[in-house]
C-alpha cells in the first residue's frame, strides 16, 4: 500500500500575528495541513533586563519587574522585594502583607481574565472577550486608586507597600467580589460551557504528566496535567499559610482543562481576597528599612506562584548596591518547551487554540 | 526538619563521590562540583532515595570572574526538598555536559545561557543563540563584555537563507 505524501511546507506565524499575544513567532512545519514540528522564534522583545539589573541599584530595579509579565505586575514585584527582603532579613508588618496579597490576588484574576479573554477570541469567540476585558476594567480601576497606574502598578517597596490605599478603594473593592460569582457564571455560560468551544478543546494538544515533569512546566498548565502543586501551598511565602483556600487540580491533561483550570483559580482568589478583606489590621505598611538598601555578601532564591507559572529571582548580592547577577526565572518561557511536543499531530487551527492556553506573555518569555 | 536531615546526610555522601563542597545560604542547601562530575551529580540528586530532586526549576549561567558557574535549583513536585548544584566551569573552555539526557526541560535554559555567557553545551541537540540573532558577536552578560556604540549597534540585519 503506498502512502501519498505531500512536500513539507515552512509556514511562519509571526511576530507580527493577531494569534500570537505579542511578538512571538513560530515556525511551523506541515504536511498538507498537519503539523509535524514546531520552532518558537524568541528574542523579539528581548530587552536584556537582567544585564539592566546589574547596573542599578535594588530599589531602582523594581519597576522593571513591572515589565516581566506585564498583565500581572504586582506579582513580579512581590517576588522580587521578597527576594532582596530574604537576602536581608526585613520583617514587613501585618498591614503591608495583608495589602500585598490584596493586589496579588486581584492581579490573577485580572491575568486570568485577559487569559480567558484571549482564549476565547483565539477560537473567534469575540463576545466573552467584550465580557472579560470589561470586567478586568474594575481591577485596574482599583490599581490606579492606589499606584497611580494601570498596567505597570510598581505598588510594592522593599519593606512593604508604596502607600495606603484611599478610602474610596474598599467598597470598590468589596462591590467588585460581589460582583465576581455572577462574572464566573457569565465566563462559563458563554465561553467554557460553550458547546463549540468543549468541540474545538477537548481532547486537543494533550500534555501527560510525565512530559509536563521532565519539561519542567509550572503553574496552572501543570496543575491541569494532574499534579497537585502550587507553591502558596508546597512552600508558603509571605502570609498564605493563613488563608483557607485550594489548589484546584484537574486531569484531563487536554487544553480544555487548561482553560478551564483558570476559571477554578479564579474563584480561589476571591476566597482569598474575601478572607483577606475580612482580616487585615490597622497599622503600618512599611518597615524600617536603610535609607541605602546594601544587602550582605551571598545568594538568595525565592519564586512565587505567578498566574502563569512560577517566577523565581536569583540574587547574587556582594554587599554593594548593586547586584553581581540577578537571575529571573520565568514560567512562561519555560512553558513554550512543551509547544513543539503538544502541537504535533494537529492542524494550523488547532495550535492556535493550544498556544492559547499556554498563556504566554512575551514580556516575560524574552526578558 | 526530618526531610532537611534526609537530604543532607545524602547530599555530603554524594559530596565525597563527587569530590564537591556543601554548604548553605539561607536554608539552601548548596552542592559545588567541578564541570565534569555534573551528570553524574544531577543524576544522583534525581534518584536521592526518600528525598528525590527530581524537577529542574532553573539553570542559569553566573560570571564569578575567574570562572563562571552553572546553577541549577532542583526541587520536587512530591516535597520540601531543595538543593542548589553549581557547576564550576573554566573561563577559557566553557563547556560542560548538557543536563538534556535527564530533563528536557534544560533545552532552552541551556540556550539561554550558552546566548548570554558562551557556556558549550557538550550534548544538547540544538544549541544555539535563543534571543540574540546566529551573528551576534559576543556573549553580552559576560562580565567583561563592552556593548558596542549607538551607530554599531543599529546595523541592519540581512536575513539568512533558512529563515
């Protein structure tokens, strides 16, 4: 029996692609209309932020932390200050952490909604994009009360937080988690339980557990693959040992679940935020820190669970003011490893769907 | 604390076969070997009996100055355990074993050092620039690496033929 072949065909996606989520680019290789393998073309946003670390001073760095994964800034900056405040040895009072899981949390749900957002448009799904970015629209709101700005919030400080938020800032917050049960339920009904999307993401671009370990993904993509990981729970920093939340765990390894997984941690969030709106004392929100911020001579690593993956700083301080090397691990660039593996076997619309829900944000794939 | 003692009873073991000091910053338990002993150290920290490093969380590339280091951050995704493997690579000949063979994951993290720092990778299947474009001159995150003028920089890029 003879097999008809077709001659393989180089196709280029990118950079400048509407499925791309920035300047990403890959090339695709095909027979007819399926794909055999996968190139990610990285660097077109490379700003070599860590050689910029090298030249400024610890507190200067911070608001290029900002510019790592942009859609979930306050995130970066938490594990950063986390990382110089380990290094030396700084207690940040009770207000200061409380107010620093407040902005964490709600910049997962804003990174999730813009994921879920990008998702659905990725699949031509154009209305739970209006819904999602709408909603996203009160998290930034709330960011700008306080920070001054939407995107690149810049809200935290070696030793706590830039500043107190206005009062106007809690019952906005509090109308906002409201709000938030009936968003989910508007999420599900019109994108996840959508019919046309379960037929377009089920069973598509599979990642076994296995593949998922040995590829060292993180976050929510692993989470979706079956294994029960998250560093708030495996390693807690900062207060989450207080709260009462999950890990939401889910095992059809398939990119369904993947979208689906960031629905669950979503509605985790919220739990967080309500026991944190519920908990946080009066008191001060910054620490007595040095004017000139010297950490001693050594080596400090420390990551934290990133909406998409787990970020990780690695210091190397010699006692001046400035790092010797300054290592950011990122959880998206090592994510798009898998691409080429989970893409094989599908067609061109399929990987667009599939690189989708590996949510990559090209500020922090390049650095 | 049981899992911290478990882990450093078989990281000095693993220290005399290796011929690595251990130490520990901040916590961390902290392995430094020679260039040549790191696959077989890697290995043995992946299959550490109760206490298995089995998740390559990082690998990055250091200049120390008279030499350069390879830091790996090993975790697990079944407990507590963390261990930081440092590579001590010569300046002169940087090259080392790729960690590839034993996680995949190490693919594009080698590559991004071998981008930065010019560390050989003996063994891994495509190593090549991964931000920078194939003619870049120089490894940028080298300590002694001077960048180049406005004028030099902004050169116009000509496209290669397999792209």
């Amino acid at each position: 029996m003879s097999v008809d072949r077709t001659e393989e065909l180089l196709l280029n996606m990118g950079p400048q692609h509407p499925s791309m989520h920035g300047v990403f680019r890959m090339v695709v290789h095909l027979e007819g209309e399926v794909v055999t393998k996968i190139e990610p073309k990285l660097g077109y946003l490379h700003r070599g932020i860590e050689k910029l670390a090298e030249s400024r001073t610890y507190p200067q760095f911070i608001p290029y932390t900002d510019r790592l994964d942009y859609l979930a800034s306050p995130h970066n900056n938490f594990a950063y200050v986390l990382a110089v405040e380990k290094l030396m040895g700084i207690q940040v009072p009770e207000r200061g952490e409380y107010l620093r899981i407040i902005f964490a949390e709600l910049a997962r749900i804003a990174s999730h909604m813009v994921f879920i957002a990008s998702a659905a448009l990725d699949i031509a799904g154009w209305t739970a994009w209006g819904y999602a970015f709408r909603d996203r629209e009160r998290i930034l709101d709330l960011f700008e009360m306080t920070a001054g700005s939407r995107l690149t919030v810049n809200a935290m400080r070696i030793g706590g937080m830039i500043k107190e938020p206005p009062a106007e800032f809690w019952p906005a917050l509090k109308s906002f988690l409201d709000d938030l049960p009936e968003m989910f339920e508007e999420y599900y009904g019109i994108y996840l339980g959508n019919e046309i999307t379960m037929g377009r993401l089920k069973n598509v671009g599979i990642l076994t557990k296995e593949m998922a370990e040995n590829l060292s993904i993180t976050g929510p993509v692993l989470r979706a693959s079956g294994v029960n990981y998250d560093v708030r729970k495996a390693e807690p920093y900062s207060i989450y040992d207080r709260f009462d939340f999950e890990v939401p765990v889910l095992y059809g390894c398939d990119s369904y679940d993947r979208n689906l997984i960031r629905l669950d941690e979503m509605k985790e969030s919220a739990k967080i935020l309500r026991q944190a709106l519920r908990d946080i004392p009066e008191g001060p929100i910054m620490a007595k820190v040095p004017k000139l911020i010297k950490p001693p001579a050594g080596e400090v690593y420390h990551r934290v669970e990133n909406p998409k993956g787990e970020l990780g700083f690695y210091i190397v301080s010699d006692g001046t003011t400035k790092p010797v090397r300054m290592r950011i691990r990122t959880g998206t660039f090592i994510n798009l490893q898998t691409l080429t593996e989970i893409c094989t076997g599908w067609k061109i619309q399929d990987v667009v769907a599939i690189f989708a829900t590996l949510d990559a944000v090209l500020g922090e794939v390049d650095k | 604390m049981e899992n911290k003692e478990l882990l450093k009873k078989q990281v000095e073991e693993l220290a005399k076969r290796v011929n690595g000091e251990v130490e520990e910053s901040l916590g961390t338990l902290v392995l430094k070997v020679k260039a040549s002993y790191i696959i077989e150290t890697l290995k043995a920290a992946k299959n550490f009996g109760e206490t298995p490093c089995d998740f390559l969380h990082d690998l990055a590339g250091v200049d120390i100055g008279d030499h350069f280091e390879v830091v790996y951050q090993l975790s697990s995704l079944r407990g507590p355990q963390k261990l930081r493997v440092k590579a001590i690579v010569d300046r002169e000949t940087p090259i080392i074993d790729s960690a590839t063979s034993i996680w995949g994951g190490a693919n594009f993290l080698e590559r991004e050092a071998y981008d930065m720092f010019g560390i050989q990778f003996k063994g891994h299947p495509n190593l090549k620039r991964i931000y920078l474009w194939d003619d870049f001159e120089g490894f940028p995150m080298r300590k002694d690496y001077v960048a180049e003028p406005v004028e030099v920089r902004n050169v116009v890029r000509v496209r290669r033929e397999d792209e």
